[in-house]
C-alpha cells in the first residue's frame, strides 16, 4: 500500500504527516508520535508504521511543531498535546469510525499519554520504550498522570533502558492493574537496540507483531 | 599516648555552596518556554551543538512550558543560535 503524505493544522503551524494504510479499509488505527530527538522519518519509526500497516493495523506518524520547524527543544505540553489530538483527528477521518489507538517512541509515547489524560479520543496506548524517568533519576518518575487513565496500555521495554528501571517500571504495572500489558526485551536498550550496530528499522519493525496483536485484543 | 584523629564536629563544617542560578538575559525569553541561568556541577549534553557543557560552566536551562521532563541544558551561544535560525532573536532597542 502507498504511503499518503499530508499537512496536519496545529497550533503552531502546519506540520508532516504520514499514513501507512493496512490493506483492510476497515482496520483499526495507530498515531504514533517520534521520539525527542529525530522526526517521523527516522528509520525506527518508518520500520513500525510499515510493519504494523502489513499486520492490519493503518499507521499515522506526524512531527510535532518543533521537530517540524528544525528547533531541538521539545514543544510546551499545551502544543504538543494539540499536535497529538490533531493527528489522532486526521487518523479518524481516515478510519471512518474505527478504533484509532495512540503511541510512540519515547518522548512521542509520554506526550500521546498525556493527550489522552486530557480527553484525547483513543482507544488505548503503546508505549515504543516509555520513558518512565530520567537516566539515573530513577526516584522522579514521570508516571502520575497514567494512573487516571481507563484504556489498555502495552510497555514495550528493553531491560537494560536507562529510562526504565526494572523495579521502578514493575511497581507502575503492578499500580496500572489490568490496564498494563508488559513486554520485556531482555538486554535490549531504549531504542530497542542489543549493539550498536543495530538497524533501526528493523528494530521498530520487530515491535510490530506485539502492537498490532494488542490492538487486535482491544478491538 | 597518642592523640586521638579529632573531627570537627557536624555543625561547624562548612555547608556546600549554593548553586548559583539567576534569570536569563532577556533576549533568551521566548514565548514557550521558561530560561534560567546556572552554573551547574555536572556535566551535560548541550542539544544545540552535541558537545558537553561543562561542570561550572554558566549556560541557560530551557524548559518548555508545562514539561518540565524535557527540561535541556544549552550553551549560551547555541541557544542564541537556535533563536537566531528561527528568526526569534529579538534585536537590541535603537538607543536615543
């Protein structure tokens, strides 16, 4: 299926996106917003939005203002969060009346979290490596505003993420009850990497088959 | 007899040095985002030029409004360049 590439209306401007559809017209959706550091295009976040389209799940990725406008410091929550509530609007609009689910890498994962504790219409998150604190802050995590939260949640963690330690990350499950599914990636880092010399896009595209049986169970 | 390795007692040690922070300059203020400057004691990764801002070095801490998480430590001049490539540098007021 062809990728349609399109201009999303935010706050702060237009921005990219990009829909992978599934070939089912009728299947469910994904948004999922880029991580801190690299736009929508990255490899890791193309290898995802491919791979899922390929298992039944439609995939919209989109840059948030900043990362559209070439800035390196991340939005304001406000603008971010309008930016994910646009993007979940132009994926609904190609889903007809679908479930579209929300998502992301990192960065792009904790603000789709934070659109939704603000009414943001999606059917349940997949978190591409949350990022539950900052490396070696494990005792500041940023996890309060998940706990309001009443729809399916999916972890997908590398064990050694330094955004993630392990016991931190199980006391949040274990608080999220039925809402959290957990998938651990033994010895896997943050971006989902065992070496350096990883391809990205195959390491996005090895989330895929977990995220699209989550949204299948959901939907 | 040997002296006993005497220690001063707690309340007579000096306390550490407050860390020095104060406001940005103001052509550092942009719509969005809250500027401190400080001189930080640990080493960070400045996201405008990729290099490390050094322990003790004065440098601005950016944080986007409402997240503090993704609270960045930059150097001065490549905040300044950040803001200049987004044409939100503001020009010094013509002086009479």
């Amino acid at each position: 299926m062809p990728e349609e590439r399109f201009r999303i209306e935010t706050a702060k401007g237009d921005v990219s996106g990009a829909w992978t559809p599934a070939p089912d017209p009728a299947a469910p959706a994904i948004v999922v917003g880029h991580g801190a550091g690299a736009g929508m295009d990255h490899p890791f976040m193309v290898g995802f939005c491919r791979a899922v389209a390929g298992q039944g799940v439609s995939a919209l990725r989109f840059n948030f203002p900043y990362m559209e406008a070439g800035r390196r410091s991340p939005d304001s929550a406000a603008n971010a969060i309008g930016a994910f509530r646009a993007a979940v609007d132009a994926a609904a609009v190609r889903t007809g009346d679908r479930p579209v689910f929300g998502g992301g890498k990192s960065y792009g994962g904790r603000m789709a979290s934070m659109a939704a504790a603000e009414g943001a219409p999606v059917a349940g998150l997949v978190f591409l490596g949350y990022p539950l604190h900052a490396p070696g802050k494990p005792d500041q995590l940023r996890a309060e505003h998940l706990f309001g939260l009443e729809i399916p949640m999916l972890f997908l963690q590398g064990t050694k993420d330094p955004f993630a330690d392990p016991g931190r990350l199980q006391g949040v499950l274990a608080k999220l009850g039925a809402w959290a599914t957990y998938v651990p990636f033994e010895g896997a880092g943050h971006s989902f990497e065992r070496s350096r010399k990883d391809d990205q896009r195959e390491n996005g595209a090895a989330l895929a088959p977990h995220a699209s049986a989550f949204v299948r169970d959901h939907t | 007899m040997p002296r006993k390795n005497r220690r001063a007692p707690l309340e007579y040690l000096p306390s550490p040095a407050p860390r020095p922070r104060s406001a940005a300059p103001a052509w550092a203020e942009v719509a969005g985002y809250e500027v401190r400057q400080v001189a930080g004691d640990k080493p960070y990764r400045c996201p405008g030029c990729d290099h490390m801002v050094r322990p003790g070095l004065w440098h601005l801490v950016v944080v986007p409004d409402g997240d503090p998480d993704e609270r960045r430590h930059w150097h001065v001049d490549c905040w300044k360049k950040e803001l200049r490539r987004q044409g939100l540098l503001r020009r010094s007021e013509p002086e009479f």
